[in-house]
C-alpha cells in the first residue's frame, strides 16, 4: 500500500487503514521496530547488522498497543538479562586458545588456527550471545555449498572446534552469558562417506611409474607398503631393522591420540606379523633408503624409521600419522594433473587404505591362497578356510610365496634407472 492508504492515529507506529475496497479497510496496521538484528548478507556471505521492522494488521488499536507493549517488555529484558556487553567471536578463540596453549603440539594449534578462520569469516560481526542453532546451521550449509566447497571431515573438525569453543564458555557465564550449548544439536548437513576402490593391475604400474617421478621418495614407501598390505599406522610404525631378505616384521602401529602419538600392537595379532616383500618393493627400499643415507649424511641404523619424508629428516622429528594420509591424497593429485596435463586417462580416485582394499581383491580374485592371504594382512581366519582345525591348530608357517609370484607377475614398473 502506498502512504495515502492511510491516516495517522494519535498513538506512534499505529495507523489506520483507509484504502477503501481493501480487505483491511478500517483496521489498524502497526509497525514495530525489533532493533538492529544480525542477518546473512548474501554478496559477502558474512552476518551484518541491520535494522529489522515487522508491521501487522489489527482490528481495533487496543490490540495494536499490546502489541506493541509485548514488544518493549521483550526488549527491555534483553537488554537487561545476563552480559549485555557484545563479544565476538575473535575475543572468544583467543581465551579459549590461550587456555590451551600449553596442552597443544605445535601441529594442533596450527590446526585449530586453520579451522577458526572460516569460523570468524562468518560470524566476525555477530554478538556471540546471540548465535542459535539455527545460525549454525546455516553456516554448516554455506560452508558445504558449491561455493565454499568443504570436506566432510573439515566440516565434522569445524563442528567439534565449535562444541569446545561454546563448552568453555559456559564455565564462565558471568563473562560469557552463556547458559547452553547451541552447538550440540545444530545438523552440519550431510556427509558423504568415501567408498573404498580396489585399482586395477593397470592402475597400480601407472600408479607407480608416475611415483618414481616424485622427488621425495618417501611416497615410494607409502605406495610400496600400502600395496602389500599394510595399513597406515603399520607402515609409519616400522623401522629399518623390521627388514630381512625377502620378508619383514610387522609388531607395532603408531597413531595419533589428539597431541600424543602412541606405539601400539598390530591389530588382530598379538604376535609379529610376517609380510613379503615382491620385487618391486625391493626395489623401493633400495631407492629410499639411498635418499634417507643421502640426507643424513650416515647409514641407516636399525631403530630408524622407515616412512621418513625430506621435511621429516631434515627438522628430524617423525611424520604425524594424520598428515600420511593427506600427502598421499596430495601425491595422487598431482600424478592426475600430469596425467592430464598430458592428455592420459587418470587414476581412479582413491585413499591409501584402498591398496590394501586393491592387494585383497587382487590376490584374490586370482586365486591366490585365501590363507596366505589372511596371514599377510594380519587377518583372522574366516570363510571357506575357516574351522575348528583351521581356527585352533592352523599356525602361520611364513609361506607368501603365491602372493610374491603373483604380485611380481602383474607389476610391470621398470626401477633399474633409479637404482
């Protein structure tokens, strides 16, 4: 309606509806100002504050003016209720930080400096008392839009940080005004789980052509190591004495338990697992261990790790456990940029724990012993192969010799130039 569809009235922000043929002729419109609110701003994608208004038809003025007392009594309780001082959420972080300083590695603040500033992108303008579930919400699906394009495991770390965040503050609510725990039932959408692929013998000698290429020859290890079997903590727990002839043992895991990493037992064993060594992963041993000697400037003795990056030997401190796996995805990345860049058909999308996934299947599937198998992997016994005898008597006697025939007769990969 235009402002000649209605008249004053004596009380404030309560007119009177004059347009005639309206359906409201003769009733009473009030208008409401609810105060500078927090909004999303589509083109910056941040919280800003603008001022909100609300109008509403009444039909008689004695229920415009309790509507507008209902208001102010709203209003007027805000502003006197808990901490009225504005606290954003930069401020927050950094107690919350400082307060944990001194139980963090290094790498662990650097990751939770990492995971704030989306945090603060968004919510920099906004009171942090003031922030719902339903703000939360709206965060996570920005944050999970084409857009922005975030992991799922991002988003669940994100997530986390943000529980800690409002669980610290509600210890302290005479500097907060914090009573709850917003975090907790907010939904950061849905997470799309990674299904695991087993690579083709194809895949795997392009897999291992393109890693040759690599400077560091630490992703040698961690393609050579995956392939035969081991999972990630396994081939991060060896050291170079685990390494015979044509075998080595596998009796220890390294794993990361928040700051702390800890040396544990190999899963399902509780002895030493045994794990044979193809040609091809020989050949890697030799080619890394040539780097490792290279960088240290000594021999490599038998209480050295055997998955070591540059960056690792150098500054010599041992690879994070989680940071394995995200060299590895980094690895596979830049082997499909130069696929095509080169106009080659890349290598299916995959995690390091998929070799382990791609040796089972393999092996497998080419009937190689279900037994040997299961004994490489450090599995139990189950399936066809699997019975009182087999459960009870059956001990692992070392025999891998159908795994090594079999993986020495589909890789194809030439190392002798880098030998």
């Amino acid at each position: 309606m235009k402002k000649e569809d209605y008249s004053d009235t004596e009380f404030p922000g309560i007119k009177k509806i004059t347009k005639v043929g309206s359906k409201s002729y003769g009733k009473y419109l009030v208008i409401v100002d609810l105060g500078r609110q927090m909004k999303f701003d589509k083109k910056s994608g941040e919280m800003k504050l603008k001022q909100v208004k609300t109008q509403k038809v009444f039909n008689t003025l004695k229920e415009c003016k309790s509507y507008q007392g209902q208001n102010n009594t709203i209003k007027n309780k805000q502003k006197v209720s808990g901490n009225t001082t504005k606290i954003n959420i930069e401020s927050v972080y950094e107690d919350y930080f400082n307060h944990n300083k001194n139980k963090w590695s290094e790498s662990y603040k650097s990751q939770k400096n990492s995971e704030i500033k989306h945090i603060v992108s968004y919510f920099k303008n906004y009171d942090i008392k003031k922030i719902t579930t339903l703000d939360i919400e709206r965060f996570f699906k920005l944050y999970l839009s084409k857009e922005c394009n975030l992991s799922s495991n991002s988003i669940i770390k994100t997530k986390s940080l943000l529980k800690d965040i409002w669980k610290f503050m509600k210890k302290d609510f005479n500097k907060y005004g914090i009573k709850e725990n917003v975090i907790i039932d907010s939904d950061p959408g849905k997470y799309v789980k990674f299904e695991e692929v087993s690579l083709t013998e194809a895949e795997i000698n392009k897999l291992l052509d393109q890693t040759l290429l690599e400077e560091d020859t630490s992703n040698l290890i961690l393609v050579g190591m995956g392939l035969i079997s081991l999972r990630r903590g396994e081939i991060l727990g060896l050291k170079w004495g685990d390494i015979k002839e044509d075998f080595f043992n596998v009796h220890e895991t390294r794993i990361q338990a928040g700051s702390v990493q800890l040396i544990k037992g190999t899963k399902n064993v509780k002895s030493t697992r045994i794990v044979c060594i193809p040609n091809y992963l020989k050949n890697i041993l030799i080619i890394a261990r040539k780097q490792q000697e290279e960088l240290l400037g000594r021999e490599i003795n038998d209480e050295d790790r055997l998955y070591l990056t540059k960056i690792n030997i150098v500054n010599n401190y041992t690879c994070h456990p989680g940071k394995s796996s995200r060299y590895y995805t980094l690895l596979l990345n830049r082997i499909n940029k130069r696929l095509r860049k080169d106009g080659l058909e890349q290598i299916r999308k995959h995690t390091l724990k998929s070799l382990r996934t791609t040796f089972c299947s393999l092996n497998l599937n080419n009937n190689v012993s279900h037994i040997q198998v299961s004994n490489n992997c450090g599995h139990q016994i189950k399936g066809l192969d699997s019975n009182t005898t087999t459960l009870t008597y059956l001990k692992d006697d070392g025999k891998r010799d159908q795994i090594v025939n079999f993986m020495n007769s589909i890789i194809k990969t030439d190392f002798s130039k880098y030998l």
